[in-house]
C-alpha cells in the first residue's frame, strides 16, 4: 500500500511539472532561449553559439558564462522533442521530479519512518517553490537534484557502504558544474556532513582520501575558470555587496565627522558595516513576507499572491523543529544545519531574498514540517480532527495557487518572460526573402537568441555571419546576424533599401505600413511589424 502511495506522489508530482510546460510560463525567457539554443548547436555541431568545442568549464552565452550542466542535459530533449520550449524546459521538469523521489529517500534514511517519508514527498511535490523552478529551465533546479543525491549518498556512506563517498562527492561537484550558486553551498553542507558523520569519516579515511582528491581533480578545471579568470569572477562580481560602495560611504561620513579619530577607525570600521550588511541579506532568507505571503520579488521567480511555502507550513515547520530536539533526533545536527547555512552563499548577493540562488534550501522545510505533523499527531487526541484541519488548509493554500499559477500569473506577468519575441519571429521567418534587412528592437531584451531558436538557425551559419560585441564589462551582445540587425534605436540604423521593423508600437517608422501588431497575453500591444 505504501508503494502504491508513493506512486501516485511521484505522478502528481509529474503532472504538476509536466501539464502545459511548453506554454506556461508563457514564454521563454532570454535565459532559457539561450540555453536552449546553446544546446541545439552542440547537438548540431558539437560547438556552442559562438564556434567553441564541446565546454567544459562555461558557456560564453550572453557573456554570462553559464555553467555547463543544464545546456548538455538538454541536448537529449532536443534530441527526442525537438527545439522547442517542452523540451528544453522538460530536464528541469523531470530532474524536479526526480528531486521529489530524493526526498523521500532522504527522509526514509533520516527519520526511518515511512508516514514521515510520504509526507516529505508530498510536501516538496505540491511546493509553490519548487514547482516554480521545476516548470522554466533554471540551472538551479537542475543543481539541487544534484545536491539533494549528494547529500542522500552521503547517508548512505553512513549506511556501511563506503563507495557511497565517492558518488557522493561527484554528485556535489556536478551541482557545482551546473549552477554557479552551489559553488558557495556545497562547502558549507559538506561541512556539516563531515561533522555529523565525523566518526564515519575517521573509520574510512583511505576512500575519504580517495574520494576527495578524485573530486579535486575533476573540480580544479571549474575552480581555475571561476577564481582565475575576469570571466569566471565576472558574475559574482555583478551581484555582491562587496563591491557596493554604500558601506565605504557610511564608514567614512561617520569618521569625519569624529575627525578620524583612532577609535572611530575601529568603530566606524567599514568592515563592520560589510558585516552588518551582510547579517541583514542573511536574515532576509527567512522573512515570513518572503516564505509565506508574496514570495520573491521577481514576478518570474514567483507567481506574487502566494508565498515560497504556504501559510499550513509554518506551524508544521515550528512543530517539526520542536520536536527535532525533543526527540533528540539523530540527524537533527544536519537538518538545522542545512537550513542555516543555506543562507550564507546567496547572502553575499545584493538582491535578497532570491529564491533561485537559495534554492539548495529545499527541501528541508519539507522534511521538518512532515516531521512536525507525524510528531504532533501522536501527542493530540483529537487525531481525525486534526488531520481533516490540515487537510482542508493545504488543499485550500494548494488549489489558490494552482488557480493563481494558471490563470491569473501568466496574463500579468508575459512582459517578464519576453513575451511577444516568438510571436514576432513566426510573423517575420516567412516573409524573409522579401526584404533586404529585417531590424529588430532590443527593447524586450537580446532578441537575437529569439530569431535563432524560432527559425532553428543553423549554428554554423550564424557562426559565420553573427555580428558579436563584447562591452567593458565582459558582456557580449549580436548586433546583428545574416539579415537581421538588432538596434536599440530604430532610428540609428541607416535606411537602405526595402526594410521590415519590429519594434515597440510606439518606435515604428513614421513612414512606415502597418503590418502586424503583437499582443501579450492581457491584450496590451507590446512589439509592431511593419514594413518600409
């Protein structure tokens, strides 16, 4: 019976992640077209977009450098499903899936109780968080089913099966290879592993031995690129408060107002300020706003009406941690552990809380509020009243998000997804022979990614045409390809003979004819074809 219920955990979870995955979200964003179309061109040619051999460190990209690990997962889906955006979203979707199934071997190693186990799998199954991440092709998805079967061989290592190690680490270090925010988490939850499994780890010393210096190995390609190169820092350089200048500010107003004394040089410190900066992005990652009513700021990290849990897990979370150290659970050491250190790399970061870097926190909210439930029911009388209560709560906070997700988040929020780009390209693809330039916006953002996807544009071809330029940050941008220019004023590209325009409504030609107007999904004209 036990077996039936996974089962059917696992095929919600399915149909969850997989049910109108290619339209909603409503579009693909300029990430996930470039991690789509980078994949098409190794299946195609084995080079990325801009002619390089099977990477192994990054994919140049925008000039974001993306870690490897997504784009060759999705070279099968491609393979099987065509370009499109089911398939190129599908590795995010089924590695969520599969995520689900790790959870519940997780908690059945921890807790030992199947109920326990079912429960987890549920939790993280129905999650507004992970749904979120398993429906778009985030690398960082992809990353924490990576994490979670590291850290599930780890358990199993302690289980008197030594090689587990070894599978362990190498988990770890394909997460590490597919999402630049596991660089900063797995350290810190390996940490935790060697202390909790500190005793294990001095009676296996050869294949602990063993195991890390095979993982430095395979690792130091990826350490070299990300430490030693201005590509590799370039991302983490974007983001991180450490290179605000706000806190030198501060420090330094309040010194000269004390005339730069020698104490208000230890007071006033700017490292303190960093510090205090630092302990209040940290603090962010568990603001109830955040994880319980509106979730991420970023309409496409969130759907907005619903938080990153559900209001039912807060006082199963609560329940579940008190009775985490009533119990004197064994593995409690690692599941507190887990949820605080999560925190520390995405801290780092000026924008917080994000969901997406601190992701690699799933599904430990899971596990504990599935904890919490099994505890408190044993201790209530009142147990059916109980379970029909949490019931209804769930399946009430489960149904508003499902109604939200669907219905209401896609038609407000297209424009965060590039809405219209797709729309615009099949218009254009066919009247292709007739114009002798096809120019193009940048208003919605890198449109050239969108042109290659939708006419699935052969790699090799563009290679030879594609018009790229690489700014004083290390960003690379296509001015243009074969036809097509891309312009961030229409009027600075130079008339030469018959023209088609896509552009904002409103940027159109004067002169132009009206050909077409592309409309997002609340109906609001976002781009105009027309022809000169």
């Amino acid at each position: 019976m036990k077996k039936i219920v996974l089962v059917i955990i696992i095929l919600l979870a399915s149909t969850l992640r997989l049910y109108k995955l290619g339209s909603n979200p409503p579009a693909l964003y300029w990430d996930e077209a470039s991690l789509g179309y980078n994949a098409y061109s190794i299946l195609k040619t084995g080079h990325d977009e801009h002619g390089k051999f099977m990477p192994l460190t990054n994919f140049a990209a925008f000039g974001d450098y993306k870690p490897p690990g997504y784009i060759y997962a999705t070279v099968p889906a491609l393979a099987i499903f065509g370009l499109n955006e089911f398939a190129i979203r599908f590795p995010s979707a089924f590695f969520g899936i599969l995520t689900v199934l790790t959870t519940y071997l997780i908690s059945k190693r921890i807790f030992k109780n199947e109920i326990v186990s079912l429960l987890s799998a549920l939790f993280l199954a129905i999650s507004p968080w992970h749904l979120q991440f398993s429906r778009g092709a985030f690398e960082a998805n992809l990353g924490l089913f990576f994490s979670t079967l590291g850290i599930y061989f780890f358990l199993m290592f302690e289980k008197e099966k030594p090689l587990m190690l070894l599978a362990s680490i190498l988990s770890f270090i394909a997460a590490m290879y597919t999402f630049t925010g596991q660089r900063l988490f797995v350290p810190f939850i390996l940490l935790i592993l060697f202390i909790q499994f500190k005793k294990r780890i001095l009676e296996n010393l050869k294949i602990v031995a063993i195991s890390l210096i095979l993982g430095a190995f395979i690792f130091w390609p990826l350490f070299k690129f990300a430490t030693g190169t201005i590509e590799g820092r370039l991302r983490f350089d974007e983001v991180t408060i450490f290179k605000d200048l706000k806190p030198i500010e501060e420090s330094t107003k309040y010194r000269q107002r004390e005339n730069f004394s020698a104490i208000s040089g230890i007071i006033h410190n700017r490292r303190i300020f960093y510090a205090r900066e630092y302990l209040i992005h940290y603090f962010d990652a568990f603001n109830p706003a955040f994880l319980f009513t509106r979730g991420d700021a970023n309409p496409r990290l969130s759907i907005q009406e619903v938080g990153e849990l559900y209001y039912i897990d807060l006082p199963l979370i609560l329940i579940g941690i008190y009775f985490l150290f009533k119990t004197k659970q064994k593995y409690r050491l690692l599941l507190i552990g887990w949820l605080l250190v999560s925190p520390l790399g995405p801290a780092t970061a000026r924008e917080t809380p994000h969901a997406l870097r601190m992701i690699h926190i799933l599904p430990t909210f899971q596990l504990i509020a599935a904890f919490g439930l099994y505890n408190i029911y044993q201790v209530v009388k009142f147990k059916r009243t109980l379970i029909a209560f949490t019931v209804f709560l769930l399946t009430l906070n489960f149904v508003y998000y499902l109604h939200m997700y669907y219905l209401h988040w896609p038609k407000e929020y297209s424009g965060q997804w590039q809405y219209g780009y797709k729309q615009a390209v099949m218009a254009v693809a066919p009247h292709f022979d007739k114009y002798e330039d096809i120019v193009v916006t940048k208003a919605l953002g890198r449109p050239y990614i969108y042109f290659l996807l939708y006419t699935n544009y052969d790699p090799e071809k563009y290679q030879q045409t594609a018009q790229v330029t690489r700014d004083q940050f290390y960003f690379l941008d296509v001015e243009g390809f074969d036809k097509y220019h891309f312009v961030g004023s229409i009027d600075s590209f130079p008339k030469k003979g018959k023209s088609l325009y896509v552009t904002q409504p409103e940027s159109a030609p004067k002169d132009s004819r009206e050909l077409k107007t592309i409309l997002d999904t609340s109906g609001k004209p976002v781009l105009r074809i027309s022809e000169e």
